[in-house]
C-alpha cells in the first residue's frame, strides 16, 4: 500500500470509535483532531524499514538503524514488532511522556497499516507464520501501488468523507471546497476507470472459482 492509502485506510476504520465519543460530548474536538493525527502518523511507522518510503525520507537515523537488523515487511511488521510498539507506548504513558489518547492513536494505526499491507499481494511473510499472514483470498489481493490499488483508495476515501460528514455537517462544506475545481470529465474518468477495475476483480473471481473446483 501506499502511504496515501495507508493514512486513509487507517482512519476510516479508527476514526468511528472517536467520532461517537465527539458526538456525546466525551471527546473536544482538539483531542479529536490529535487523535486522528496520532492514527495518521502511526499507519505509517512500520514503513520506516524501507528506505524510500514517505515516513523513512522525513526521519533521520530510524530508518538506517532498523536497516541494520531487519529487512522491508520484517521486524517491524511482525507480532513482535506489534508488542514491541505496544510496550513502548504503555511505558512512555505510564511515565507521562505520552498522553493516553495519543498512545491509542499511534498504536491503532501502527496495528491497521499491518493489517493493509496483509490485504497486498506481497503480504507480510514473517507476521506470525511460515505461510505469511494475507487477509483476503487471493483474487481479492492487489498489487501496490496498482489501480486496484486505487480503487481502494477511492472507497476508503468515501467511507471517511461520509463518516466525517455524518458528525460533523461542517465537513460538507470542507469537501464541497475540496471538491470545487473537480470537473464533469474528471469524475467520468474515475469511474470509468473503478468500473474498468470492479469488471476485471470480478471476472478474477470468476476465473479463481473455476480453477478451485
Ligand atoms: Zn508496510
């Protein structure tokens, strides 16, 4: 996945616990916002294995110091990792380095980039088992950075809009602006081109099943 993907995957499913918690007044709209940037900048963690990924290129040493034990999709996408990350945020609460919230939020994301890149076709080979931990069945799984990719990225883009939408009638008016200079042509493009996707997973699947029987 890419860190665009990673960031909008992880939010859309983290954020729905937070938003319920705004809506009955538990959660300040600042704490709201903090979380959702602890999410942010926690589904992109575990890539600080990879040298050119987008997080490794705004860290200095990290990247370098973890390329000496471990390779891309290693230590840091493993259960492991997952209890390493777990314990070090639990420590820096208890000696209130780190506000709780913010320990949550990093640790939700780190978990939820671990469970996108396991919806690739890569997978992540060292996560629990010899045989690698995928999420979906195989014809479901997809390429990094493919238009099946991006078909991801569209959905999981909507979902959050709606949800945020939903809250926060505020965010409508966000995502008109957002939206403002996107042409007829532009939305005919996308959705010939997710059309064109949902077409090709489909016939996938169909050829998957024949050649299970
Ligand atoms: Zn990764």
């Amino acid at each position: 996945m890419t860190f665009k993907t990673h960031i909008i995957f992880a939010e859309s499913l983290a954020l729905p616990p937070a938003l319920y918690l705004y809506l009955n007044h538990t959660l300040s709209l600042e704490h709201l916002a903090l979380y959702g940037a602890t999410v942010a900048v926690g589904s992109l963690l575990p890539d600080l294995d990879h040298s050119r990924s987008f997080i490794s290129k705004r860290v200095p040493f990290i990247p370098y110091l973890l390329s000496l034990f471990t390779h891309h999709r290693g230590f840091t996408h493993s259960m492991q990792g997952i209890i390493f990350i777990g314990m070090f945020l639990t420590i820096l609460v208890l000696a209130k380095y780190l506000p709780r919230l913010l320990a949550i939020g990093f640790f939700v994301g780190y978990v939820l980039h671990i469970v996108g890149d396991a919806m690739t076709l890569a997978g992540i080979k060292n996560f629990c088992c010899k045989k690698g931990f995928y999420l979906l069945p195989k014809f479901l799984r997809f390429k990094t950075g493919s238009k099946i990719e991006r078909f991801y990225f569209f959905l999981f883009s909507a979902i959050l809009l709606a949800e945020l939408s939903l809250t926060h009638p505020q965010f409508f008016k966000y995502a008109k602006e957002l939206t403002a200079h996107v042409t007829l042509q532009d939305i005919q493009e996308t959705l010939a081109q997710s059309i064109g996707d949902i077409k090709r997973l489909f016939f996938h699947s169909i050829n998957f099943v024949n050649h299970s029987r």
